[in-house]
C-alpha cells in the first residue's frame, strides 16, 4: 500500500522548506553567473602568461620578448632603462598607438616618471592632452630584489583593462630575469674584454702572434687599423671618484654610435678605449673623433663623474700591428699632456696633429724653451709690449700663410702694405732674415713656444671643439 504524505508543509521563520531551496538553488545560480567573467579573465591571464613564459624560456632576449609581448596582447610595448631612457618598443597587431614619443623633458613624463621611482608601485596614467603621452599607459616597475632593472609600459589606446594590470604584473618578473641574466652575461663578456684590453696595453702578450690573438677576440681584423683612445678628468677627480662598469658601458655605448667594434677598460677615472678604423671608409679619423667628442660630453653632464669638469682625451696615431697598443697608449697619454700644457684642455687632442709641439713639449725645463724664445725673438717681444702692437701675431701669421704678404694682409685684415712694413721691421729687431730657411726655423720655433705658455696661461672654461 502506497502512503501519501498529507503532512502540512514546515514553516521556518515564515518559510517553507520548499522556498528556501529555491532561493538557494537561484542564488547558486546567480553566484555562477557572477563568477563566468572572472573565470574567463582568469583563463586569459593564465594563457597570456603561459605564452610569454613560453617565450622567455626558449631564450628569448629582452627585445625579443617585448616584441613576443606587444605581440600576444596586441598592444604597443615600451621598455625603459633605469635612466628612464628608452630601450626598446614593440608594436602590436591590435588598435595602434603609433611610435611611442617618449620624451622624459615633458613635465607630464616627468611626473608619471618621479612617481614610478618613489613608489615603485604599478601606475594607470590617463592620455593627456596637449603632452607627448597621447594615449594611456599602465607602467610597472621592473625590479630584481632592491634593484630596479627598468619599467614596463603597456600603451591602452582604449578603455582601461584590469586584466592588464595582472599581466603587467607578471610579465614584469619575466622581464627581470631576462635583464639580469643579460646583465651578468654582458658583466661576464666586458670584463673578459677589459682584462684583454688591459693585457694588450701594458704589453702583457707573448710575442706579434699572441697580440694578434688577443685582437681577434676583440673583433679586429688580423691587419686592421686601430687607435688607442684615452679619456681623462682632472688631475684632483682622479682620486675622488672612479668609473663604475655602468658607466664603462655607456662611454662605450656613446663611442660605439660612431665607432663601430670600440671596447674598452675603466682604470679609475681614465677610460682606454682601442677603437677599429674600417677599411671601407665607414669609419675613419672624424668618426673616430666625433664618437670621442659625444662621449666627453656624457662624461660633462654626469657630475659624479667629473664635477662638471671637461675631461680630456688623447688619440693615438693609427697602426695595424697590435703588439704596437702599449706605444700607442703612450702617444694617447703624451696627447693628453701636451694638449693640456698648449691650451687644449677639455678637448679631443689626436696626436699627429700636434706637430713640432711633439718636439717642443717632451723638454722637461719650460724655462729653458723661454729662454730660446726670448734669445730669438726677444726684441719683438719687448717692442710689442711697450708699443702696444702684436709683431709676434704678424710673425706667426706670416709663416703660416707661406710668406704670402697678401694672405697675410687678408687673414690680419690689413693692408698689404701694412703687413710689409711691419715684416721690415722684425727683420731690423731680431737680425733675422725670413728669406733665409734657416731663420725661418728659428723663427717658428720661438713662435710655437711662446704661442703654446700663452695658450697654457688663460685658462678654459669651455672647449671651442666640443658643444
């Protein structure tokens, strides 16, 4: 016999047993409805980094992985240094944000950047009109420890998406364990060069053969031409402060936007720098000495280098047998030396074009060069001083000009007849016969001298060579 259950229905607080599982059964299926979307952001996340991840491991270099990056969630990528300079960038296939045009001058780049340094914190920035951020960004720290390796920013050409800032988040691990294992492979290979640099100089190799070896290594050609380069601070900043190998590699970076292959070796706040000629003209002296010059005035704009100082550099003459590098480091310095005694402080000083200051300046008894001087062409000397004339001035610009009076009359800006006169009248002063190629010499020689302890007593505050 079958029995129907006629008992009325339980009520608690007002309920039915039946009702009260209907809301649950409608609430499970509110909460299920609710929790879709965040499983499908969370399946997003998981295979947006699952790919990066991929990436990186198979070995992927830091711009290989922006571009993997940009790629993957199709937006535009950039990657900043911890100057804030721009490293790389990556565009994606999605809505285009264009070339990023990164400027840290902009007061709005400032700020966005000042706060990335202080807070170390993940930061939304909004586009913002009339600034050279023209879209939004979501920029993240790239941190290692205590240690900022960079930041990240993902260019948001639409509406704000949270899913990015987990990704951000993230990738950004990714990104610094690609940078300090580039960091430590590239700390490995400079200091691996910087001894091979060092050897090379100083002489440290066993015969032609093993010099030779040693330049392979460093990228030279067995019979290419090079130069040794040197960069100097102040005689009193040497003992202050040395070059730390960040700042190695990027005086090396500077060069190398000229000089293609430069290497070099950091000895306190000396910088040796072999730089390669290549035979097909893509580089030569000028280039040599345009990336020299771009690189002293990193130097002038970094104070805990030089104090604001201009630094110095002397360039070797070329060669093509490396066992010639301890020499040519010689010349570099000798450079240096001699162009800080004639005036050339602060300036790119190669030395074959020092001319008969080579000769000149290797005595070490200045007085003596004064007093041959002044035995030569004291009576000009004397006369121009209480006449208030420049007969020297005429007299250097004469020889130089090939004892030419109307190219001198041009480069005085006087008349030709002038410019006779007063070649008459050094004659009658100094005994000296200037048709006579001998007192020309003499005469020259006197000039030089007096001209380089007159340089060598105004003083520089800025090199005319290097803006």
């Amino acid at each position: 016999m079958m029995f129907e259950d006629i008992s009325p229905p339980v009520r608690t607080g007002g309920m039915t047993i039946a009702g009260e599982r209907a809301n649950d059964t409608r609430r499970s299926s509110e909460t299920i409805t609710g929790l879709s979307p965040q499983n499908s952001a969370h399946r997003r996340i998981i295979g947006i980094c699952e790919e990066v991840a991929a990436v990186a491991l198979q070995g992927a270099d830091v711009r290989e992985l922006t571009s993997a990056l940009a790629r993957i969630i199709r937006k535009t990528i950039v990657l900043l240094n911890p100057a804030f300079e721009l490293h790389c960038h990556a565009v994606g296939p999605g809505p285009s944000t264009g070339n990023p045009a990164w400027d840290p001058s902009d007061r709005v780049i400032a700020r966005l950047l000042d706060s990335l340094a202080t807070e170390h914190l993940p930061l939304r920035v909004p586009a913002i009109p009339g600034s050279s951020l023209t879209h939004g960004c979501l920029a993240t720290p790239i941190t290692l420890g205590e240690t900022t390796l960079g930041y990240l920013l993902i260019m948001e050409s639409g509406s704000a998406d949270d899913v990015n800032l987990v990704i951000a988040s993230y990738v950004a691990t990714l990104f610094a364990l690609t940078l300090a294992h580039e960091r430590t492979s590239t700390d490995l290979g400079r200091r691996y060069q910087a001894a091979i640099v060092d050897s090379l100089v100083s002489g440290h190799f066993l015969d032609l053969e093993d010099a030779r070896r040693k330049t392979h290594i460093l990228g030279l050609g067995r019979h290419q031409r090079f130069r040794i380069g040197v960069i100097r601070a102040q005689v009193e900043q040497l003992q202050s402060h040395s070059l730390t190998p960040d700042e190695v590699d990027e005086l090396i970076g500077v060069i190398t936007g000229s000089v293609a292959g430069a290497v070099g070796s950091a000895q306190r706040s000396s910088l040796v720098i072999i730089l390669p000629e290549h035979p097909d003209g893509t580089t030569n002296k000028d280039h040599i000495v345009a990336g020299m010059r771009a690189a002293m005035t990193k130097v002038k704009t970094r104070q805990s280098w030089s104090n604001g100082a201009w630094p110095t550099c002397g360039l070797s003459e070329p060669a093509r047998s490396p066992d010639r590098a301890p020499l040519l480091l010689q010349q570099a310095e000798t450079a240096i030396e001699i162009g800080t005694r004639i005036g050339r402080a602060g300036q790119v000083v190669p030395y074959d074009s020092l001319g008969i200051y080579k000769l000149l300046l290797q005595i070490g008894d200045l007085q003596q060069l004064r007093q041959f001087a002044d035995e030569v062409l004291g009576p000009i000397i004397n006369y121009d001083a209480n006449h208030k004339v420049d007969l020297v001035r005429t007299l250097s610009v004469y020889l130089s000009q090939r004892e030419s009076l109307k190219r001198t009359a041009h480069r005085l800006q006087v008349h030709t007849n002038t410019v006779s006169y007063r070649i008459q009248r050094i004659e009658q002063l100094s005994q000296l016969d200037l048709t006579n190629p001998d007192d020309q010499l003499l005469a020259h020689i006197s000039i030089k001298i007096i001209e380089a302890q007159r340089t060598n007593t105004r003083g520089f505050d800025q090199p005319s060579d290097v803006r």
